[in-house]
C-alpha cells in the first residue's frame, strides 16, 4: 500500500461508496499537481510523494470535515432502505389503499366504542390509527414541499408521544424508561435524515426526506 492509498484508507473512513470515490478522485488530482510541483523543485521521487502526502494535511482531519458534507455509509443505508420501502408500497395500489382505509376505520371504530363509553376500547383502538395513519398513509398525500415537511414532522413527533402515551395508559410515567428507548430508535433515524438534508440540495431530496 503507497503512502496515497494510506492516507485515502483513513480519509474516506465511514463514507458511502460515492463519496469515497468523490474524494478518492479529488485527491489523486491534488497529490498529483503538489508531486509534479516539488519534483519540478528538483526533489527526488520518494520525497515528492511525501511533500505531497503532506500538502494533504492530515487524514483523520480530513475524514472529519469530509463527514460534515458528504453521505457516509450509515446515510446511504438510511436512502436505500428507505427508497426500497417506497417503491415496495407505491408499486402496490391495494397495499397504499389498505394502509390509508386501516387507520380510518380504526379512527371510525374508536369513535364508536367513545360513545359508547368503552375508554379502554378507543384507546386501544387510537394506537394503530395513530401510528399507521402517521407512517403510512399521511405521507401518501402532498407534503412534499419543504414547508410542509417540516410541518408534517413536528406533527408526527406530537403523535408518537402521543400514542406511546395512549399504549402505555396511567402507567406512561412509571414505564418512561421504556418511552424513552421507544422514541430513541425514531430519534436516530430523524437525526440521521436531518444530517441527509443538509448535505443534499432539496431538489435532489428523495420523496423519504421530506417526511
């Protein structure tokens, strides 16, 4: 291994494939122009590649920086699994039909069960029309602007709360440990689009993104 795939290797650490290749392409240019320029100083071949080694600065430092603006391997994970899971349901018109007409008839039945005084019943009942209606179906209508992406989001976290604390009833704070471990894998993968978003132009944001 050169000193070049070296200092590539720890450079692109944790980068997705095309932003390892974008790097790795970016680079070659730079230690390429910085190796010509010593050896046209009279520098002899091995210490040409170390000047230019060293006009790369320092690798880990570079992988860092390079992390804040470009896709790593967990990010791309997060699209493609994502954009799966979208074609997966688009390409189906029953199953987007089942996911919307689900958390409707659980709201309608909800509704029935409060009037007839069953609390226990509706509030069982809220939990799937909640939590399918927000995951699956609201995201089938026209949020993709934006604006109405981050509406949609403040609203989706309002009702995971929300249905975590229908789930769990009167025992939602003795069981707030476990709240919390619910919420931290939704946590996460907000985090992780919210890092996507940053690093991708809106009019290259997949449809996932804005939900």
């Amino acid at each position: 291994m050169t000193r070049l795939d070296s200092w590539l290797k720890q450079a692109t650490r944790r980068l997705s494939r095309d932003s390892a290749a974008q790097v790795r392409a970016e680079i070659q240019e730079h230690y390429e122009s910085a190796r010509e320029a010593a050896v046209s100083r009279g520098a002899t071949a091995d210490d040409a590649d170390q000047q230019a080694i060293a006009a790369l600065g320092d690798a880990r430092t570079a992988n860092c920086q390079y992390r804040k603006v470009l896709l790593t391997t967990a990010e791309a994970r997060i699209l493609r699994q994502g954009n799966w899971e979208a074609r997966a349901i688009c390409s189906r018109v029953w199953l987007k039909r089942t996911l919307v007409a689900l958390p409707l008839a659980a709201l309608i039945a909800a509704t029935v069960f409060s009037l007839m005084g069953a609390v226990e019943i509706t509030r069982i009942l809220l939990v799937p029309a909640l939590g399918i209606g927000l995951l699956f179906a609201v995201p089938m209508f026209p949020v993709y602007t934006p604006l109405r992406s981050r509406i949609y989001r403040v609203v989706k976290w309002l009702a995971i709360v929300a249905m975590l604390a229908l789930a769990f009833g009167s025992d939602a704070l003795k069981q707030s440990w476990l709240l919390i471990s619910c919420l931290w894998v939704f946590f996460q993968i907000e985090r992780t689009r919210a890092s996507i978003r940053r690093k991708l132009q809106v009019a290259d944001w997949p449809k996932q993104l804005y939900l």
